[in-house]
C-alpha cells in the first residue's frame, strides 16, 4: 500500500499541471451537479404540503384520538368501522357494512361518526368517508369540506 502512495506522490509531483488541472476539473464537475441539483429539484428541501398545515399542531390528530372516537362511537351490528388515515388535513376513513345494511341508515351513521369529533377538529380538517359493501348500492363515498355542515355524497354504488 505503500509503495502505491509513494508512486502516486511521485506521479503528481513529476506532472504538477496535469495534477493541478485535474483537481479543478473534479471540483467544478461536483459544483456543476451541485447547481444542477438545486435547477432541477429547486424546491427539494421544502415541505410537501408547503404551509398549508400551518397550525397543525393544535388540533392534531393521532391513533389515540382516532381510538377514542372509534370507542365512543356506538355502531350497530353490520357497521363496522375498518381504520382512519391522516393524509396531511384529510381524514379518511373506512367503514364496511354488511350486503344487507341500508344505505340510508349507513349515511346517516356516517355522518354521526364525523359529528363525534369536536369543533375545532371539524373547523380545520376535511373528511372523507368510504363505505364498502358485497351490495351493488355500496360502495359510497362521502365528503365534508371543513367549511361545510355536512357529509356530501358524491359517489353511489356502481362497479
């Protein structure tokens, strides 16, 4: 190892110009990737949602608040409540009903599963329902802007 060092040492002193121009091609190819980065993925560093999440943090929603709800929520038999994403200030959440269950009365449920979480949660994220059945009037998907009253639906059965 080294003689190899000591080859390398003598090789650059022997041929310092070439050394010297090596070493500043190297260095303005890494700067040239540098600003060819920052060209082609300008915003690389800033947040996906931007400041659209501003304020997140004092109505932030976890698995234990989503627990909560999901406990103090008194489905009947047939509705059962699968999961709840986050997804930046969008609540998804999954419900499936079995074939039988009405429509109307799967709504309504809905609807009062999205009403159990408080004012400030409701005023700052919009919810989106998906209801999930072997019935050919599901699936249905409602949708509750945070500045609307209440659950839109938008999409009703079919394949």
């Amino acid at each position: 190892m080294k003689k190899k060092s000591n080859k390398l040492l003598n090789y650059i002193k022997k041929n310092k110009l070439l050394s010297i121009l090596i070493l500043i091609f190297v260095v303005i190819f890494i700067l040239f990737l540098v600003v060819l980065k920052v060209f082609i993925f300008p915003s690389y560093s800033v947040d996906k949602y931007g400041d659209r999440l501003d304020g997140i943090d004092s109505v932030l929603l976890n698995d234990s608040r989503f627990n909560e709800v999901k406990s103090s929520f008194e489905a009947p038999d047939g509705f059962e409540i699968d999961k709840f994403d986050l997804s930046g200030k969008i609540v998804n959440i999954y419900i499936s009903v079995v074939s039988d269950f009405d429509v109307n009365s799967a709504k309504e449920l809905s609807t009062k599963l999205v009403n159990s979480f408080s004012e400030d949660e409701l005023g700052y994220y919009d919810f989106q329902v998906f209801v999930t059945s072997d019935s050919d009037s599901y699936p249905i998907i409602g949708y509750k802007n945070k500045i609307s009253e209440g659950l839109y639906w938008n999409y009703e059965g079919g394949i």
